[in-house]
C-alpha cells in the first residue's frame, strides 16, 4: 500500500502490540537481526547530532493511537538515556493533510512550549477526542492552552517552521518510515513494532544497535 493513501488505522499498525511482552521476557531473546528486527540504511542519512553523540529520532503523528500509546513507554526510555545519546522526535507527512500538525509540533517548538505542551496534543486528541488536525482547530485549541493567537499564527506560518516541516518528510523518507511509531537511529539503522514484534522490543533493538555503534561499528 502507498504509504500516502494511508487510513488512520494502516499509517499506526507498526504498534498494534506496543504494550507487548514483558521486558524480562525479552532478556532470554536472541541477539537482534539484522533484516529481520532491523534494517542497515543503504544510503546513510545526514545527522544533525555533534560528533562524538548517537541520534535517535522516533517517527510520530499526533493523531495515531499507538504514537500516544507508546508515549509514556518511550518517556520512560528517554530518562534512562546515556549523555551520549540524542533524542529527536520528529513528525511525519504520509499525506498532505498531515502537514497541520507537523508545523504544530515545530511552532510549539519554536515557542519553547513543546515540553508543555506535546503530551496535551495527544490527550487532547486520544483522550477528549476532539480533532485538532486542521489549521483553524488547530489555532483553536493553541488560544485555549494560553498561547498568544498572533505570535502562534506568525511562528505557524513563518518560514521555519515550513522548512522544518519538509525536512520531517524528507527524513521520513530518507529512513523509508512506513508506519508510526518508528525509530531510526544514528543515520544508519531502521526499527518499528512489525520488524521487531512490537515497540517494547524495538526499544531493546534501538539499545542494542547504540552500544555496537559506541564499538566503532
């Protein structure tokens, strides 16, 4: 299927299991394998991380039940991270209409309001199910959270935030994202819950990739 025809439901099924096995049940499992948990990039993907750092990006869209679902998991991940290691979230563009709420994401960024905010789009969407995924809904919801309608309208629109949104796509596309959630990691590797059975065990293989990264691999 056309990753730009996707229906709600078929751009979130990589985490239908995102809940998954318990963690010690995946300590008796065997090493990750490449082309089966994940993929080694034939063309590597420029990275914005320093030298001497590992980015990891999850691939997310707001509206998709499993990128909420898998939130609190990966929060918890994030806070156990090394120094070393460079978390980005970035939001993808199966389809035009998605765009909205890739420079949602970005303006609430460039407003130094995404650690407030971010976790309120999904409970906003998943939780009081109302829609924000247009531009006017989306304006609607940001005056409602204390967010001041013309500086959020400026950011929204400006060029930045447009750049930024298409280089979401470009790097969406440049790791071949299929679905969401998903993870790319240091330019080089690929990782979702159907490569690796489930976004619990895609975080194991994302570990696991990292430390053979530190060995030079």
């Amino acid at each position: 299927m056309n990753r730009r025809e996707f229906s709600v439901g078929a751009a979130c099924v990589l985490a239908t299991a995102a809940l998954g096995l318990p963690g010690a049940a995946f300590a008796q499992m065997k090493k990750p394998q490449e082309g089966e948990e994940y993929l080694a990039l034939g063309k590597p993907v420029p990275v914005d991380s320093p030298p001497g750092k590992i980015e990891v990006i999850e691939f997310f869209w707001y509206s998709c039940p499993h990128c909420n679902a898998f939130e609190p998991q990966l929060d918890a991940w994030i806070k156990k991270l090394p120094p070393d290691v460079v978390i980005k979230r970035v939001p993808v563009a199966f389809r035009d209409d998605f765009v909205p709420q890739q420079r949602l994401y970005y303006t609430l960024e460039a407003m130094g309001k995404l650690d407030e905010l971010h976790g309120k789009v999904f409970n906003t969407i998943h939780v009081d199910k109302q829609m924000i995924d247009k531009e006017a809904s989306i304006l609607a919801w940001a005056e409602k959270n204390g967010l001041d309608r013309a500086k959020f309208i400026e950011i929204y629109n400006s060029f930045t935030v447009q750049t930024k949104a298409r280089r979401a796509t470009q790097l969406q596309d440049a790791y071949k994202v299929e679905g969401v959630p998903a993870i790319g990691i240091a330019g080089r590797f690929y990782t979702d819950g159907t490569m690796a059975g489930n976004m619990d065990r895609a975080l194991q293989v994302t570990d696991y990739l990292v430390a053979e990264l530190r060995k030079g691999r």
